[in-house]
C-alpha cells in the first residue's frame, strides 16, 4: 500500500505519552508528532522540520509509526537498533508511548533584534552580539533561529554566553562563514548593524544533563559555541564532575577562545582537561588527526564509559563519526547529546 492510502486509511487521532510524566498530547489525522506536539504548546526539540538534522529524535517505546522519509537517512544503525525515530517525520499508526526530554518552560519568545557588535575569533569565524528587543531566557546549550528581510529561511545560532537569570536581551553567537551562504557571506562582507532581524528561541534539547559521572565534550568550528555557554554556566552552578574537551579544527590558526578556555579550567572543580586536535596542520604540542580519533582516548582519561555523558555539536559529518565512536566505546545512545549544524547545503543532501 502507498502512504498515501496508508494515511487515508489511518484512524483519525492517535495519543502519544511521553514516558516518566504527565504529558499526553493527540496527534490529528496525518499529522507528524512533531507538528501535533507544537500545535499542543509543546517545547518539543527541532530544528528543521524536514528530517535531516536529527534534532527531533525521540525514542518509541510502545506504538507504530510510518516514516514519511526514511529515518535512516539521518539516524545511525545504531540509533534506529535502539529504537530511535524522528518526531518530524513520524505519523502514528497506533497509540505512541515515546522518550523525550521537552524545553524548559515550553515558552519561546519572538521579538526583533539588532547586530551590536562582532569580534574576529578566527579567519572565518566571528562572535556576533545581537541586542534584543525583549528579555529571552535559555538554557546553555540552546540556540535561536534568525531571519531578516528577504531571507530565504531561518538560520539557527547556538548562544556562546552563559545564561542570565530572568533573561537577557544581550544575546552572543559564534557564527562561520560558509561560503557562498546567504546570511554569513552578508555578515563578514557589509554592515548588517541596521537590519531589523527577527529572532526566536529558544530552541533545542542539547543542555548538560544532572548526573555525577564525567563528561565528554566533542566540538568542531563554531559548535564551541554552545559547549561555551555550558562550561560557563556549569562553573557558575559548582559542577564538580571530570570533563575533557576535545575541539577540533585544521590548523592552528582554527583555535580560538583559549583564554577563556583556560579559565573555566582554572575555576572547574573536578579535572579538566582541554584537548585540541588539527587535522591538517602537523603542530608541536597539538594532537594530529580527525577530533573524533580522540574519543576512546578521552574516555580511557575519564576513567571508563560508567556514567559518562557525551555532548557533542558541529558539522554533521563529525557528529556522525562522534556518535558511532561513542556507541563504539560503549556509551549508550541515551548519553549521547548533540546538535548537527546543518546548513541549506546538508539540508538537500
Ligand atoms: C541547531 C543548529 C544550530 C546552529 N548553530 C550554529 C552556530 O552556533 N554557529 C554557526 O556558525 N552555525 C550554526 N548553525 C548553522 C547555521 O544555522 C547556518 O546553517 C549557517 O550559518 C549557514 O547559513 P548561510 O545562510 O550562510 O548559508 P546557506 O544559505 O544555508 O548555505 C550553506 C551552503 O549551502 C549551499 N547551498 C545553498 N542552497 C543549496 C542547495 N539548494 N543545495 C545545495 N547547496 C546549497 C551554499 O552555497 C552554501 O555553501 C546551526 C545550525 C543548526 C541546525
Ligand atoms: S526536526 Fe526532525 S530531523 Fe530535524
């Protein structure tokens, strides 16, 4: 049978319940849960919609669900072994019982913001301070997605600074120039500090996790972003538990924030050690070779997989080598957090 019969003949509502709470939502007639979760005021993670960034993974516990892409096209072997799904692309075909951690709060605010500074961080890399017309609250490790004028679609930007208690309106993003991309080859090549943006956030589940085991943290380019505003807000809360960084990039002149590295090390109250690794450039004193060669190392360093938590965010290629090391080691999926940042090109791929 096509989909299109199987949805024609699907019975009209399904209920879904995530596991280890309260809630319960309907999903309407041929609709995903994703789309009937956010119709439900849910702060359910996404990002694109469309079943390629892997934000929306949920595992089903219980239930049936059609697939209106194939799952695999984005999740791992081993991710779709254990049961994962995307939200996005998941129609029910029975009552779902599904695992899922929801945003804080379940608000998003939509306001409109300006570009007030931005700061070389390296050659194509750039810490760009937005002024916010309202206070927007967040959860370190969460982004906001951006559109101006004439813009093709949303761009989503992690928040890089810790957050603020009762919110801020001083956002700060670490942003790449991708070329020949229609929002960052604007911002390293005019002035933008006059245009009216549109911002709204929060977005995303990628946020530390309670726990007292170590933490291994895998970033690549501007996915420090988010593994910044972590590691500041961790420090801030006392968070005693062991960590190593791993960051990778090719050469030595793709490096940046290590002052500021340094100083969450210094102020970090269990071991911290920060690992960067280039891929291109043999250098003295730097590890050689892809970030994600790393891994079993790191985790040799924390003492085991027993309790260990991995938060990983950067290109997608990475992330997908990152979490097959992982799962490799012996990390269960669950420990496994992170965000792809997937662009118009990784998106139609
Ligand atoms: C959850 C999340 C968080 C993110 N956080 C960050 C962050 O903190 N920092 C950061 O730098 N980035 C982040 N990103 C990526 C960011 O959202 C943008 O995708 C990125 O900045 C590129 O935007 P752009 O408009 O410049 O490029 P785009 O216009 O998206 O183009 C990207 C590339 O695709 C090519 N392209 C355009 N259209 C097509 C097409 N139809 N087919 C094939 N190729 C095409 C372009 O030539 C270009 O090379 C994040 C993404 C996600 C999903
Ligand atoms: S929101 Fe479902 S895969 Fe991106």
């Amino acid at each position: 049978m096509n989909l299109l019969k199987k949805l024609l003949a699907r019975k009209p509502l399904s209920r879904v319940r995530i596991a280890g709470g309260e809630v319960e939502f309907e999903v309407g007639r041929n609709k995903t849960v994703l789309e009937s979760a956010l119709e439900n005021g849910l702060a359910y993670p996404h990002d694109c919609t469309v079943g390629t960034c892997g934000a929306c993974r949920t595992r089903l516990l219980s239930g049936k669900v059609d697939a209106i892409t194939p799952f695999g096209y984005t999740l791992s072997r081993e991710e779709l072994e254990a049961g994962y799904i995307l939200a996005c692309q998941a129609v029910p075909e029975t009552d779902l019982e599904i695992a899922v951690e929801l945003g804080e709060g379940g608000q998003t605010l939509r306001t409109t913001a300006r570009l007030v500074a931005l700061r070389e961080l390296t050659h194509d890399i750039r810490e760009a301070s937005w002024e916010a017309e309202a206070k927007l609250s967040y959860r370190a490790g969460q982004y906001m997605n951006v559109t101006w004028p004439g813009a093709p679609g949303p761009r989503s930007y992690s928040f890089s600074g810790a957050p603020v208690e009762g919110g801020t309106t001083r956002l700060t993003t670490f942003i790449r120039k991708v070329p020949g991309g229609a929002f960052t080859e604007r911002l390293f090549g005019e002035d933008m500090s006059a245009v009216p943006f549109a911002i709204d956030g929060p977005h995303g589940g990628f946020w530390l996790r309670e726990g007292e085991g170590p933490i291994l943290l895998i970033s690549g380019g501007s996915g420090l972003s988010p593994l910044m505003s972590l590691l500041s807000d961790a420090v801030a809360h006392g968070v005693a538990r062991d960590a190593v960084l791993l960051f990778g990039g090719r050469a030595e002149r793709d490096l940046y924030c290590l002052d500021e590295i340094a100083g969450i090390a210094g102020q970090w109250r269990g071991s911290f050690d920060f690992r960067p690794v280039l891929s291109e450039v043999e250098t003295p004193g730097r590890r050689f070779g892809m970030v994600t060669g790393e891994i079993a190392d790191a985790i040799a360093t924390l003492g085991g997989v027993a309790g260990l938590q991995a938060y990983l965010c950067g290109p997608p290629g990475m992330i997908d080598a990152g979490v097959a090391a992982l799962v490799a080691a012996g990390v269960p999926l669950g420990d496994i957090h992170y965000d792809k940042f997937t662009d118009a090109s990784t998106r139609t791929g």
